[in-house]
C-alpha cells in the first residue's frame, strides 16, 4: 500500500470509528429551552471529556427524531436515539414506583434530587429494558387558568384541567376538576382555544411554552405533584460501551441530574416572576389557610397511590421522605 494511499486509508477509518461513536440524544423540546443549554450540553460535553472524545452525544432538539414527547421512552427501546430526555409521567404504566417520587409530600423542589440518588437502586427494576442515565425531581406544578382565578377547591369544580401525569389527575379530581392527559406540545393552543380551561405544569411553562401568553391567572402556594425528569439510554448500546465509558456516562448522568434540577427551578422562579410582570395577570399566592383547604383533598391521593402501587411502595415513600 502506497504511503499516501495508506495515510488517506488511515483518516478515513478514523473518521468511521468516530461516526460510530456519535450517540443521538433526542430532546423534544426547542432548542431555546433551559435544559439545551443549562443541562443537555453539559452533559454531552462530560461524556466527550471523560471518555476521551471515544464517544460523544449529538443532540436532536425540537423533536428532530419524531415529535411527542410521550415516545420518548419507546425511541430508546427501539434504538430510534441512543438517549432521551423525558418524563416517566407521559408512560405512567412503566414507572409506578419513579412516580412515587412526585406524590405531593414526599419530595420538596429543593432536596427531592438527593434524595432520589440516595435511593435510586430501589427504582432500577423498572429499568430493565433500558439504562437509567439521569433522574431529578423539578418544580412544583402549579395551576395555569385562562379565564378563571382558582383561589378554593370550589372554584376548580367543573374545569378541565390538563395534567402531566395520573397522579396529578388524581390531584385534580380531588379538588373537583376533570383531568385531561395531554402532551406540553398541545398546551399553548388548547388553552387559547378553550379545550382546556387551565393546566398543571410548572413555573417554567411561562416563558418556555409561553403560557404566559394565553393563561390570565397563576395559582400558587398549594402541594402538588412535581414530576421527575429522566434520561435514558438504549440498553444496546449502552453494553456495547466499555466498562470505563459506562461508568464516565453513568457520572456524566448523576451529574446532569443535578443540573436539571437546578435549572427547573432557577426558571420556574423566573417564571412566576415574569407572570405576575404581565399587564392583566395575576398570580394567586395562597394564603396557609388557603392552601390548607387543597392539601386536605390531595392528602388522600398519596395514601391511595402507594396503596394501588402496593410491593414495596410505602418503604420507597418512607426512604424518600428520610432523605
């Protein structure tokens, strides 16, 4: 082989290896979301670091790979994207015991992701198919209404709501509104159109889903469910990595999860501040008394919850809560 021919030989090999190492993390959300740049980034920038550039993760934003963010989960098993970012909420069958870690009570916003890791071997069973990579709990959920302020119980009766996971329909049939399951995407129209009359999401949606735009009313101060994000990596090629890459992209992961965290709630906060900046809104901060009368109501969800779930759910809830 001539020496020219064989260098060319050389890079183009060199060019395939690094092909076959780039890994597809699909992100269903913008690429102007907080998470892009405060969580995602970072961590496809650890995982290049720490394995010496041999595997490096591309990231698909905006749904590139498929739209909905419900299928996240499916594109990993499928081996559409390496990774996804998504909400064990949207595939609630699958994760009834991660779905503990939402429960109102169980979790705060600002120490429900150490506690979660503390305990993160009791969720791996459900992981069976897939590889757990991240796992953080987010802001509270707050209560988005167009043309209603809900200050009671009484005033939620009737509305359709939508909500990100059962749970939080169990929440708000609890307070006696209708829950209705739909994806973030499908939010900003349905609202302005009057599908929905409010939506539990939270401080984020603001400026990130820009519900500040068709939403009139911000309600505040109750408990409620916190959903938990996660990202997750097809079991494939997970075991096709190295032992050293497993361990630098299960780091990488524990330390996305604290980043994700971080960033929900710095831009919920934004968010409630930003609302109640907008002429003609209004965020409604419950009072304690206030709060009292929907925390009574949603007590009995958890109780039910990890009753339904049964196994090993109280002892989960229990460690949770021990932080």
């Amino acid at each position: 082989m001539k020496p020219l021919f064989a260098a060319a030989f050389g890079l183009g090999m060199a060019a395939l290896a690094a092909q076959a190492d780039e890994l597809k993390l699909a992100n269903f959300m913008a690429p102007t979301h907080p998470y892009v740049a405060g969580t995602l980034e970072p961590f496809a920038a650890k995982v290049a670091e720490a394995t010496g550039g041999t595997v490096t993760v591309k990231l698909y934003n905006g749904g590139e790979l498929g739209a909905g963010p419900a299928d996240q989960y499916s594109r990993v098993v499928d081996g559409v994207a390496e990774f996804a970012i998504g909400l064990p909420g949207y595939t609630a069958a699958n994760f009834p015991l991660t779905l503990l870690t939402e429960l109102p009570g169980v979790l705060t916003e600002e120490d429900g992701t150490a506690a979660i890791w503390k305990n993160i071997d009791l969720f791996q069973p459900e992981y069976e198919r897939v590889k757990l990579v991240a796992l953080w709990s987010s802001a509270s959920n707050l209560l988005y209404t167009r043309d209603k302020a809900v200050r009671t119980p009484a005033d939620i009766k009737g509305m359709k709501i939508r909500v990100p996971s059962r749970n939080a329909g169990l929440e708000v049939e609890a307070w006696g509104g209708s829950p209705v399951s739909m994806p973030v995407s499908e939010i900003y129209n349905a609202l302005q159109t009057g599908v929905i009359d409010g939506a539990m999401i939270d401080g984020t949606a603001t400026k990130a889903f820009k519900l500040g735009e068709v939403a009139n009313y911000l309600t505040v101060g109750m408990n409620t469910t916190i959903s938990p994000f996660f990202i997750l990596m097809n079991r494939d090629a997970f075991d096709a990595l190295t032992p050293e890459q497993q361990a630098a992209v299960l780091e990488a992961g524990k330390e996305a999860s604290v980043l994700g965290n971080q960033v929900q709630l710095t831009e919920a906060a934004k968010g409630i501040e930003a609302f109640a900046a907008m002429p003609g809104k209004e965020v409604i901060s419950l009072s304690p008394e206030e709060a009292a009368a929907f925390n009574d109501l949603t007590a009995g969800v958890t109780t039910q919850v990890v009753a339904e779930t049964g196994g090993n759910a109280q002892a989960i809830v229990d460690a949770l809560k021990a932080k």
